[in-house]
C-alpha cells in the first residue's frame, strides 16, 4: 500500500526512482544527502517506500514527544540523545549485531544548515558494523530520489571519503548554496 502510495505521490510531483540495495545485502548504513532542508526527508521516504527499502533512521529524542512521538516511531526513527553523540556509534553498532536485517539512514551533514564538515559517525558506524555504506540521494536538478551504488569501507578515511565526494558533487541539493562536502572545505577553508 505505502509503495503504491508513495508511487502515486512521487508522480504527481514529477519525481523520479533509481537504483535498489542489492537483495543480499541485509545490512548497510544508507548516507542521505544533500540534507538542506525538511523536504528531503519526505522525499527520501517516499522514495524509500516506492523502492521497498525499510528504513530505519536518527532522529533528536526531541521528535519523539507529542505529537509526533508515535509516528516517528513507526516511520523508523531511533530517538538519539545529541549531549552524548559518543554514544550513538556504539549503540548503532550494537543494533547492527542484534538485526538479521538494518538500514540505518543517515545524515552525515547532521543538519540542513550548511556545515564545514561531514559527521564522521556514519562511517565509523559502517566500519564498526563491519557493514556497506549505499549511498542514497535526492537530486533536486534531476528530481530523482533513490539508492545508489555500495561502498565498501577500506578504513582509510580520507581516501574513502574522496569516492563517497565525488559521487555527491553530481547531486544537487535543494537549497545547493547549504550543501557542503569534506575536500571542498579543506581547499577553500
């Protein structure tokens, strides 16, 4: 139903689905960017739902109080406690070990604002979890949402991350002048 649904949505607001998280791969940290603005969220949910994906993404403990506690919930959020973001790989990690099945979504600019720098915490989650990171999008050039290509983590941050860059600097996001990715930083701060 939420995938007819979402379907229905997606076209009459001309957007568009592509790729899949392959059939054997149970596990991964799904990245969800550009991440400027709340909009992204609705898209990448629709599009997650058209392309069957489940989802399961952070969110502050804040959104999980009246009266959007409950939807929040079903939806797939985990509640996350920002005065303690030390713990959030950890507890990630370790709800990586407990599932037979997880997509974690995450936002590694942690916010719609524009940021100097990605969170590294998507990444250490993967390599902790021993897990693929997909790298999920929403293009607001090409009004396309979807899953794209697995990414294995080597452990070398740096030099993974100029893979994950290049793939995201072809994405535009909705509000392109918040959108920010690590190397860009580094070259012009």
């Amino acid at each position: 139903m939420l995938k007819t649904i979402s379907s229905y949505i997606l076209g009459i607001i001309g957007w568009k689905t592509n790729g899949e998280i392959p059939p054997d791969i149970k596990k991964c940290v799904l990245i969800a960017a550009p991440h400027t603005s709340n909009f992204d969220f609705i898209l990448a949910k629709l599009t997650y739902w058209k392309l069957d994906i489940n989802i399961k993404f952070l969110i502050k403990k804040e959104w999980f109080k009246f009266p959007f506690g409950g939807l929040a919930r079903r939806w797939g959020g985990i509640p996350v406690d920002r005065s303690k973001p030390s713990k959030v790989v950890s507890e990630m990690v370790k709800e990586f070990d407990k599932a037979d099945s997880l997509v974690l979504l995450i936002t590694p600019e942690g916010t719609r604002n524009l940021v100097r720098q990605w969170k590294r915490g998507f990444y250490e989650i993967a390599i902790q979890a021993k897990v693929p990171i997909v790298f999920g999008f929403v293009d607001y050039a090409e009004k396309k949402g979807g899953a794209g290509p697995v990414f294995y983590p080597t452990g070398n941050y740096e030099a993974d991350m100029k893979v994950i860059e290049a793939y995201y600097r072809t994405k535009t996001a909705r509000h392109p002048e918040r959108f920010n990715l690590s190397a860009e930083n580094k070259k012009s701060g």
